[in-house]
C-alpha cells in the first residue's frame, strides 16, 4: 500500500472508500489465490474455488441482513440506474400504475424510467422544498391500484435519509438501497424487493445486490429479454452468464469485514457516532455551516451543507484537499458540500473532518 493512504481522508460519495484491511487481503491473494497459482479473476466462474466464495457471500449477506429463505439474493450488472427499468419491465405492466416517493434526484431518476413502461403516481414528494426533508409517512398517498410503491431509503446527493422506512401496506414495498444499504438494521420481510448498487456500502462498481421475496417474482412479466428477467439469475444463483467475479470476491471480504465489527447493530452505532462527530460541528458553528437536510431527515450516510459564501466553499474544500480530505465538494446537481461517511469510512476520519470544520469555521468566521 502507498504510504499516502494513511494521509488520506476518503469521502468520496460512490464509487467509496473500502476496508483497507480487506484491500490488503486482496493484495495478498491478487496473483495466487490461496495457492490455486491463478487470481480468482482467472478463474472460471463455474469452478468450485469461485463457487465457494460466490455462495459465502450470498450466505453471509443472508445472515448480516437476516433474509429469509422467502427471499432470493442476486448479484446483477448495470447499477442501481439498470434496476430503475428492470423493476418497471418486470412488474410495471403498460396498463398498470406504480407509486413512487420523490425524494430527490435517483428517485426522479428511477420513476422516469418506468414512465417508459407503465404509468407512475407520485405518492409523496418534497421537490416543492428543495428536497430539504423526505416526507413524512401521514404524507404518503397509498392507491390499491399501485403494482409497487417504490422508495429510496437515503437520498445521496441531498444528504436525506427515511429515519424510519414507510410500509407497504399491502403493495409490494420497493426499495433502492445504494446508499445506506447494510448501514443500520432493515426489516427485510416489509419489502418485496430491496436493490443496490455495490460501489457504496458494498465492495467494488460492477455488482448490483437485489434482494427479491420469490412469490413477488412470480408476477414478473414473461416477454422480457432472458438476461433482464430476474427469474433468469435467480434460477441460476447469478450464474447464468459469467457474473462480475472480482467484484463479488471483494464484496465477499466486505461482507467478512462487516461480520468482524459486530454485523448490522456494530456498523449501525459506529455511524450513528461518526455523523455525530460532523453534524454536531456544523450545530455548534454558529449558522457558518448549515446543514442542507431538515433534522429529522438527516442522512447518516451523506452530511451535506453548505457555508456563508460560494467562496468560502471553494476555499475550505481547497483547504481540505491540501490536508489530505478527499471528495468534499456537493454533488454537481445542488453545489455546497458534502462528506459521505458509509460503513468504511473510519471513526479517525470523521474526528478530523470535525477538527478541520472547527478550525475553518474559526479562521473565517
Ligand atoms: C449511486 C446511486 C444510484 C446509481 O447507482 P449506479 O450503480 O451508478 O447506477 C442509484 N440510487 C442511489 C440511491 C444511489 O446512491
């Protein structure tokens, strides 16, 4: 590993930081894999030194995230953005509506594409505001007509968060969960399918996990291309056609690594403590920061804000640069800044971006 690592503070919003333990086993293994004399991206995908790793991962990703037998686990390409037309194909039927929740910029995304297959009703929005807050769950309009209602847990480029996820009631609950998947406890059994791209909380860009109850696949469309159909990958445990093997290893070691800091609840503290760290230094700024998210909706994933002047932006992220801070500046769409603290991100990290806040806020205040 570069000595530089050590100097430098990942907030990069996705692709984002990994374990650097598990970067250094990958190092240890990248050439001879366990002493097979080939790296597993080598290695036929239908070998049994891949098969192990491919069905460990599913294993322990069922048992970090408690999912039932009811559920199928799939390892998919495209991103996240290739679920937002694979779950309309599926289940959005031309002559059928789906509810989708406006929360900001991926969830636009994700209802766009299904206009393209079926009809979509806005179940709820915030756009009004700026998506400074999700909405409330009294907010939520529910239609029986609804073949799913589609919500995305946290909302990436406007720092927001549902801090507690809505209900189905009784339509099939959809989640996008690219940004704060495995980051705290989720009631799998509310939803009928739970989506994410990999490249945030997860491992590598290039595997989408979908977690999908099986008699909700059932009503899936049959005139969809075989490899969009998730009927396809799920018969097949994701091994229809040669999966993203390299990406499922290492996503396979981020699952073990998540195991080893005490699963779901142990990430689920360590971040509830390193958001804290930031948002408590934005409070206690006396209005230089402010925090873009409502409180009751902050995300603990994403902490955007902004500071006095466009100005005074551009220098404390200068600033941060030169002390080694990476990817401080606000998504291109909203502007401000932003730091992105997923379950890799370490504690260390989040005690120096508050150290740094306080001192800029001091310097120029
Ligand atoms: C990053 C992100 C996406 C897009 O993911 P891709 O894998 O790049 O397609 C979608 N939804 C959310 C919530 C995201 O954070």
């Amino acid at each position: 590993m570069g000595d530089q690592r050590a100097h430098t503070f990942n907030f990069n919003a996705g692709p984002s930081a990994l374990p650097t333990e598990v970067l250094e086993e990958v190092r240890e293994h990248l050439v001879d894999f366990q002493g097979h004399g080939l790296s597993i991206m080598e290695m036929s995908h239908r070998g049994k030194v891949y098969e192990d790793v491919h069905d460990q991962a599913i294993r322990d990703l069922r048992e970090l995230m408690q999912i039932s037998d009811d559920y199928e686990v799939l390892f998919l390409q495209g991103g996240a953005s290739l679920q937002f037309a694979m779950l309309p194909m599926n289940f959005l039927a031309k002559d059928r509506q789906a509810g989708y929740l406006l929360t900001g910029s991926w969830s636009e995304k994700a209802e766009e594409e299904a206009r393209r297959f079926g009809k979509t009703r806005i179940a709820a929005s915030t756009r009004e505001e700026n998506y400074q807050r999700v909405p409330t769950l009294q907010e939520i309009v529910y239609d029986e007509a609804d073949a799913y209602l589609h919500v995305t847990s946290n909302n990436t480029i406007y720092g927001t968060q549902w801090a507690t996820l809505p209900e189905g009631n009784g339509t099939p609950l959809i989640a996008d969960m690219s940004s704060d998947i495995l980051s705290r406890p989720v009631d799998v059994s509310k939803f009928a399918m739970i989506y994410a791209g990999a490249q945030k909380n997860l491992g590598p860009s290039g595997v989408t996990v979908v977690i999908a109850r099986k008699d909700f696949l059932l009503h899936a469309a049959q005139d969809v291309p075989t490899m969009l159909r998730y009927e396809t990958h799920a018969k097949s445990r994701s091994l229809y056609n040669t999966p993203p093997t390299f990406g499922i290893y290492v996503l396979s070691l981020v699952l073990q690594w998540a195991k080893r800091q005490g699963g779901v609840d142990g990430l689920a503290h360590s971040n509830s403590e390193k958001a804290a760290l930031i948002y408590d230094a934005i409070d206690q700024s006396e209005g230089f920061y402010r925090g873009h998210a409502a409180k009751e909706s902050r995300s603990l994933m994403n902490i955007t804000f902004r500071l006095p002047t466009p100005e005074l932006e551009k220098a404390f992220v200068a600033r941060s640069v030169q002390e080694g801070f990476l990817g401080l500046a606000g998504h291109r769409s909203v502007g401000g800044c932003r730091a992105s603290t997923y379950n890799a991100v370490p504690h260390a990290a989040c005690v120096a971006l508050r150290d740094l806040l306080r001192d800029f806020a001091q310097k120029n205040g």
